[in-house]
C-alpha cells in the first residue's frame, strides 16, 4: 500500500483514477457531512456556489430538502443550517436531502471526483475511513481541503490520524514526506491536539468567530462509524 | 515581522511583491549556487531548459562562462558541473559566469523573480540568509523548490533552520501553519538531520545515486555566510 498526501486541493498535479482518494476538511466541513450521515441524512450534494446551491433546492423542490454551509466560516442567510456540526442532528437532518456550499471542502471533493473511489474523513471517523479505503485498494491519497488554497495544520494532524490507522490495519506502506510529516505531528501532538492548534490560523479564526464548541466536537476521535461516500456528484453512506 | 512558508512554486497563489522571498532547495540546487558564490564566482544566470542554457553560454561566449546544472538529479552531457556543491570549488568557479539549469530550483527561483528582493537559502548559510531577508522587509516568505513539484522534507528542515535563524534575530513573528510545522520539524530533528531523512524520497533518490556525500555536505549549518541575490535575471552576491 502507498499513501501519499496532499495540503490543498490545488496542489495535486497528477491523474487520481487509479487512488483512492480521503478528502479532510476537519474543522469543518467533512466533520458536518459526517456527523449528517451518522445521523441519518439520506444524502448530500455539494455544490460550488451559493446560487447554485439555492437552484439546486429548487429543483430538488420537496420539503425534504435542507440548504447547507458556509462562506468565511459564517453561515449563509436563508440557508437551514450553517457549517457547524453541532447543527447536524438527528431531528434536523434525519432522511433529508442536504445541498451543501463550503469554502475549502467542496473545492477539494470536486478536485478527487474522478477517483477510484471517493470518501470523507474526519477524526470523528478516523478508524472507519481508514477500513473502508483500505477495501478499496492499495493506492491512498489523502486531499486536505486546506484554508483558502494553503496548508492548514488541522487538515494535516487529522490525516496523520487517518494514516496511524491505515498503519494499524497494515504496517508496510510507502508514505510520501507529507504523510510522514503528519503522522509525526499527530504522534507528538495526539495528547491534547486542541492545544496544539493554538496559534494556527484556520483554528484562531474559528475561535474569534465563537466557536470553540465547534473545535472541540470536531477533534473527537473515532466516535462515529459513518463513511460518506462521493460518487455521481451525491453522497451517501458507505455502508448503506 | 511575518513568516509564510510554500512547499512548492506551485503552491504560491499570491502576488510576491511585498514580499521578501528565500528560494530553498537545499538538496542540492541552492547549496551549489551558495557555494559557487561564496568559492568567488561571478554570477548566475538560471535558466529553465538545457537548450536555452546552451544558447545562452553560446551568446555570452567566453571562456569565463561554465554549463551547470542537473536532470533528474543527473548530470547533464556536455556540461562543465553537475549539481553536486563538492564540484564547485574555487579552482573551478572563481570569477567565472555560470549558466545554470536544475529541475526544481530553477523553478522557485523564476516563480519569485517578482519579489521585493530574492535571495538563495540552505542549511549552509542559514543564519546569514536570515539577516538579510530580515534587513530587507517585515514580510518573508520562504519558497521550496520541492521535488516534482511535491513537499520534500529537505526543504522543509531547511525552512525550519532559517525560521529559527530569523527568530533568533526578532522572535516576535506572526507565522502561517507550515512555517510553524518547519520549525517544530527542525527543533524536533536538529541533533541528526540526516538520520530524520531517511526514508523520505529525494534524500532516497540521492542515496541510490551515490550521492551521500553531497547530502552530509548540503546539511552544514552556518558555514558559510554568501548570500546569493537574484535581480533582473542573475544571481549575484548581496554583499556585492
């Protein structure tokens, strides 16, 4: 098995058809989607732009449908729910159909839609991604969605999360410098990884707006077993 | 004073002109052009393609003119030196105009011609690299050539050694997540940066070529103290 990772979206130059691709957006977008799935939203569709989100509702025009996400971390007048996975509960989100817009997350899923295969991951879900791509295939890439088109050091300790658990379900890999990189960080950081984010950019800027709940939600690990898998332009638990 | 950090030319999607810029490619492209200037060469002109290089030494014509440079990490037929720092010693280099063309290198450098100023950093000159970016702007940014266009942890270590030089000198730094990852990287591995390298792709690359040599070479700290200076198309030294 191979593992390689990417920082952003923008970054990845080469053809991922043969990988299978982890796309994170830890704080929050992939934690949303997940928490969603987890409970029992039917499916998600991302979309780009906030326009296209509202026509897509249109289409879809049953009251099933919730809009969804953000635009600088805040939410989007008019829309159901905002970016914050403490929205995403079972009694909001149970068998509706999700139209989400993210600023950083969206980007990178529509980057990976030609993959193998396509999941979300999260440390909410870290061991369940790591199986589920592991029955995929050999070829992993892990595509952080970053913070507007950089590196983001949340994306990167929570693929290092991912990666210990690819490790733990087979040692032998190749890891570019990258994945090394983060699974360094999240050996040294996985104690107290709300403290080693202090000073980070992506989680000062959550912070600022109040949302420490957020940060401290989304930084659980393992606690949900829900895969969303992209494919089509819909997402869908993996299981189901 | 703030600090950002790119892995790659590409990964720059900023405008760089309020910005000092510190090209690194540690292993081997900036280490060669730090040696050359501080071994008295003239100047450097970098090119992108052999054949431009070749064209270039060809309308210079002169004796004092030298072919440098490397293809996947090879020496290039018909040229005077490769990319090996070990070859560009003072009988060879002093006083002459070197053309030179190296993979990555090449690109940080042509991708940062735009900046306030721009100068070449390594493990070699370190501290020496940081006094001047410092004497030059409050904003820095430091480019890695990386390898094929992806991060390499060489670059990285290097990054977090000038990091720390330029703190050294104003710890008082607002800093982006990947310069913050450089520098706890370098604090980590500082006692054996050839050891921490093991296993990450280019310094593997280098070993199976044979090439350990110019590897324990390239990781000196502050030996040297050239400051090689990009302007209007050649590198030239700043003290100059």
């Amino acid at each position: 098995m191979a593992i390689e990772l990417y920082a952003t979206a923008g970054s990845v130059e080469k053809d991922l058809r043969n990988h299978v691709v982890i796309v994170v957006d830890a704080l929050r977008a992939t934690s949303s989607m997940i928490t969603a799935i987890q409970n029992g939203a039917r499916s998600i569709i991302p979309v780009s732009e906030v326009e296209e989100a509202v026509e897509m509702a249109r289409q879809l025009g049953n009251q099933r449908v919730l809009l969804c996400g953000e635009r600088e971390a805040k939410p989007i007048p008019e829309f159901h729910l905002s970016n914050s996975p403490l929205e995403y509960s079972s009694d909001r989100v149970s068998s509706r159909v999700l139209v989400m817009t993210t600023t950083n997350g969206t980007r990178a899923i529509l980057r990976a839609r030609d993959a193998k295969a396509l999941f979300l991951g999260a440390f909410l879900n870290a061991a369940a991604v790591a199986a589920a791509a592991r029955e995929n295939g050999e070829n992993i890439a892990i595509l952080c969605a970053g913070t507007n088109g950089k590196y983001s050091l949340d994306d990167i300790l929570c693929s290092g999360a991912i990666i210990s658990r690819l490790l733990d379900i087979d040692g032998n890999q190749y890891m570019d410098d990258l994945a090394r990189t983060a699974l360094t960080l999240y050996d040294s950081y996985r104690e107290d990884l709300r403290a080693s984010l202090t000073g980070s950019t992506h989680v000062e800027r959550l912070r600022a707006l109040g949302m420490e709940e957020d940060i401290r939600f989304c930084l659980q690990e393992d606690v949900m077993d829900a895969v969303p898998c992209y494919m089509d332009g819909v997402i869908r638990d993996y299981s189901a």
